[in-house]
C-alpha cells in the first residue's frame, strides 16, 4: 500500500555527488540538511534523510522540495539508494507481515 516514488538519477559534476528528482515535493519550500542521522523524524525529509545513513554509504543528505542531492562515501554506488527513496511511502508490499497492535502477528498474505 502506498504509492512508489518515481526517481530520476543524476550524477553531478562533483565526484561523490548524486541528485535524485522525485514525482513529488518532500519538503514544500523548505530546505532540509543533514550530515548525520536526523534526531527528530518529524518530516518526511528528516525520515528519507534517516533511513539514507542507515544503509552507511552516505555522507551528507540536502533536501529541497522535490530535489535530494546526496554526498556518497568513497566507493558507494548511487543506483543502492534508488530503491530507498521509491519505497519511502510503501508501508505495506505483497509478502510483509504486518505489525499488529498488541503483539500479535498476523500471516503473510499473498498475491493471488
């Protein structure tokens, strides 16, 4: 459940530095930056921006409105992190069990 984001890739002139234009604006006229993992997830930048260092091949996050650039760390492949940003609002894909309050887990469901 949850639409993907559709991502174009572009590398910059700038080694290590990759910028990501998404279908849709994650931070209205704001800019967002980040050098290390965001302690408050408040926005939907501060998440994306989180779960990009968690995967340990980022170095920095910037964000405006539709626009991620992101500075890799030496030897990081940029097409890694495409997949993280199209997932960002898919809480829920055919196979995943779902969190049910209370402790209790449900079964797989499957495509049929």
């Amino acid at each position: 459940m949850g639409q993907p984001v559709a991502v174009t890739v572009t590398r910059s002139h700038e080694p290590g530095r990759v910028r990501y234009e998404l279908n849709r604006s994650l931070t209205g006229q704001e800019h967002e930056n980040y050098e290390s993992t965001p302690h408050r997830t408040e926005t939907f930048g501060a998440v994306l921006a989180e779960r990009l260092f968690a995967t340990g091949l980022v170095r920095a996050v910037h964000i405006y409105s539709s626009v991620v650039t992101v500075d890799l760390v030496v030897g990081a492949d940029a097409q890694a992190l495409t997949s993280i940003i199209q997932d960002l609002y898919q809480y829920w894909k055919p196979g995943m069990v779902p969190v049910v309050p209370g402790g209790a887990a449900s079964t797989p469901v499957t495509a049929q």
